[in-house]
C-alpha cells in the first residue's frame, strides 16, 4: 500500500512552523526534508524517524519499524502528537547534515 498525498500534506502541516517543510516522492512513498535536510520518511502513511541516541529519551515508548524490505530499523512517530512530533523533529534537524551535492557528468 502506498502512502496517500493526502496524508503526506497532513504531515508536513502537522510541523509547519519548524522550518521550511517540503517533500519529495520517492519509489511510491515520500521523503519529508526541513530546512533541505531529510528528516522525516513516510511509507504505508506511517510515519518513520532514524533511531539515533539524540531523540532515544523522547522516543522510549515509541513503536519500532522498518519503512521497507532491507531498512534499518525506525522510530514511529505519533504526529498527531504535535508537540512531540515537532520536538523530535528539531533535535533531529539539528544533528542531521545537509546532503553531499552530486557532481554531474
């Protein structure tokens, strides 16, 4: 089952106010960046954030999953739990880099 639009925009509405929020659709699912970094993948309108020790104590009850086949293990984030949705999502912006350009041939 792919992930709706729909639900896609719900999200990204969900943490408007974070940073500049775009998306971008990726092999039927879609990758949520803020501030131009990739923070947030949606898969199966499921939510899904890095397992990384920065976010672990905000995430200790969380659901763990894996956004698809061969993934590294997730946190599912509640984003209808707004004021924790954008908590982890700023502790993440703030550890994860920009991504590397890619020189073109």
């Amino acid at each position: 089952m792919a992930t709706s639009l729909s639900f896609v925009e719900y999200v990204c509405e969900q943490i408007h106010d974070i940073g500049e929020i775009r998306y971008r659709k990726m092999f039927g699912e879609y990758m949520v960046y803020v501030n131009d970094k990739p923070i947030i993948l949606i898969c199966d309108d499921t939510v899904f954030v890095k397992k990384l020790d920065s976010i672990s104590s905000m995430m200790n009850h969380a659901s763990i999953g894996y956004p698809y086949k061969g993934a590294k293990e997730h946190y599912i984030l509640d984003i209808d739990n707004v004021n924790l949705a954008k908590e982890v999502i700023t502790k993440l912006e703030n550890v994860t880099p920009l991504p590397k350009k890619k020189n073109k041939k």
